[in-house]
C-alpha cells in the first residue's frame, strides 16, 4: 500500500532563510508525487508535481523540490521565506489503482518568524 | 473561473439528522472525491468516482454515502452523523488524479 511520511510536525524559519520540508514515500511501482499547501481557512492548492523525466521540479511560489528514488524522497525547498509562505504544507503520492488515490502526509506547519 | 463549489462552509448539527454536503466542479473533470481532514492524520479518503454512476470506496468510508448521477455534482451523504465525524471535509475533482487534484474551500462540519 502506498504511504507518505512527513517527519517534521512544525517547523520555524525566519524571513528570508531557506527553506527545506521533507517527504518520504513508500509505494512499489513509479511514484506520482505532489506537494500542496494550505493556508488558514483555505483549500489545498497543488505547488507541484513530478511523473518522470527530471528529478528537480519548479513549482509555484518559487518552491521546487527533487525526487530522489534511492532514497524514496521528494523533499520540497525554497531559497527565500516569505512571511506569506507560513502555512501547512502536505507531500501526496498517487497510485494507478483505487481512482488514482492520493495519499497524503500528515502535513507540516510552517512558522515564518519575522 | 475554473473551482470544485462545495456548500455549507459551514456546518453545527444534531446526532442522527440526516445532512448533504454538496459538491460541483465546472471543468468537465471526471474524477472527484471526498476526503477529510483531521489533525494529526493528514487528508484521507472517504470515496471517490471515476465517471457518472461510477463510485467506490476510499479509506474511511463509514457512515457516509456518495452519488454521481452527473458529472459536476458529487454530494457527500451523512445519514445518521455521529460526533465522530466532526471534520473539515474536502471535495476535489481532476480529468485524472494523476495530474493532481483541484480542491474545494471544505466544509467544517461539527455534530453535537
């Protein structure tokens, strides 16, 4: 069965450091992955996504992140914090079999310290 | 404007009062499902379907209910809610989950 793990609960950063989130997933065939963000009171919007082909993908918002299969990774990064940037973050993994399921991480909080 | 409508934003009930949570997507998308959304565990999956008339089970589909008698409206069905099932409930739909789905604003529902 396909899972994703986010580690970190809360992180904290200040404006203007960089930033990583980090997404382990386990799923046996080529993983499907995506990052979305959602903040307060608000849906999910898709930052971005990886099927194949490069490893090092560009999103929205100037986040990218890099698929890593040796290390069944996909961790999200962004070289400069925005105080708008704080909100909960989920890595997702979709599947080719129950209507493609996405099966999201726990999520991580993300604290912007000014 | 391309988005999944999902009505009430909103919800307090009673214990076995029989609710709707609609759902409807405007970009001609033949996935949708429903997930929920509680603290600690993430989003998971209540149901979902592929097409018209086309539903199926996710991960947490106790005490709900699903249709798709069109293929803009997916309405999440709770017919005897439980306290248990106080949640943020998303809808989404996609042409194909694995171009990632598009997500409704929730609906917060509490049941007292």
């Amino acid at each position: 069965a396909q899972s994703v793990t986010q580690p970190d609960i809360h992180i904290t950063v200040s404006e203007g450091a960089s930033l990583e989130l980090r997404c382990n997933y386990s799923y046996g065939a080529t993983p499907y992955l995506f990052w979305y963000v959602q903040s307060p009171g608000q849906g999910l919007q898709l930052l971005l996504k990886y099927f194949s082909g490069d490893t090092l993908v560009q999103g929205i918002k100037g986040f990218e992140a890099e698929f890593k299969r040796s290390q069944s990774s996909f961790n999200l990064r962004k070289p400069s914090v925005h105080w708008s940037d704080a909100a909960e973050y989920f890595c997702a993994v979709a599947g080719t079999g129950g209507g493609n399921k996405l099966t999201f991480g726990t999520g991580t909080q993300l604290k912007v310290e000014l | 404007e391309a988005q999944v409508t999902q009505n009430p934003r909103y919800l307090i009930t009673v214990t076995g009062k029989k609710l709707t949570v609609t759902c409807s997507q405007n970009m001609n998308h033949e996935y949708m499902s429903w997930y929920r959304q509680d603290p600690g565990l993430g989003l998971r999956q209540i149901y979902y379907s592929m097409n018209v008339e086309v539903t199926d089970k996710g991960d947490v589909p106790e005490g709900y209910k699903v249709s798709r008698k069109e293929k803009r409206n997916f309405p999440l069905i709770l017919e005897s809610p439980s306290p248990n099932q106080t949640s943020l409930y998303f809808c989404a739909s996609s042409f194909s989950a694995l171009e990632g789905y598009t997500f409704g604003s929730g609906t917060r529902l509490t049941v007292v």
